[in-house]
C-alpha cells in the first residue's frame, strides 16, 4: 500500500486484504483498534489508519497464503 490520506476502504476491502471476516473488522472499529469514519451510512476505513492498525503485525511469520499464522500454544 502507498499511504495517501485520501484513500479509502470499505470494511469488506479491509477484510479482504486482511483474510478475516467483515465482523472481525467492524468489532476491531468497535473496541477503537482500527480508526475508521461514518459517511451517512457508510463506514470507511483511510489507508493511513490502515496502515497504523498493521504496524505490529508487520514481519511475522506468515503461511503460503500471506495471512498471519496463529499461535497454537
């Protein structure tokens, strides 16, 4: 991704990109882990907020697919 203030994503893009579900994503907007703005209806998400948000998670180990693997402890 290419930070730009100006680019926006929809919950289910967000979740796409991050192999979750689009719940996952809405509860991550709910507890304040993920910033994201009401447009009327419309929930979207700005690629800087984004990337802030993946900032942690940057570097860990990943299987085939690029989705975090889980800890299994």
């Amino acid at each position: 991704m290419n930070t730009n203030a100006n680019n926006f994503y929809t919950v289910e893009e967000v979740a796409s990109l991050l192999k979750v579900h689009p719940n996952t994503v809405r509860g991550w907007i709910r507890q304040g882990k993920l910033n994201a703005i009401k447009i009327n209806t419309l929930t979207r998400i700005r690629e800087a907020d984004l990337e802030i948000f993946m900032k942690p998670f940057k570097g860990r180990a990943s299987d085939k697919t690029g989705a975090a693997t889980r800890y299994k402890g």
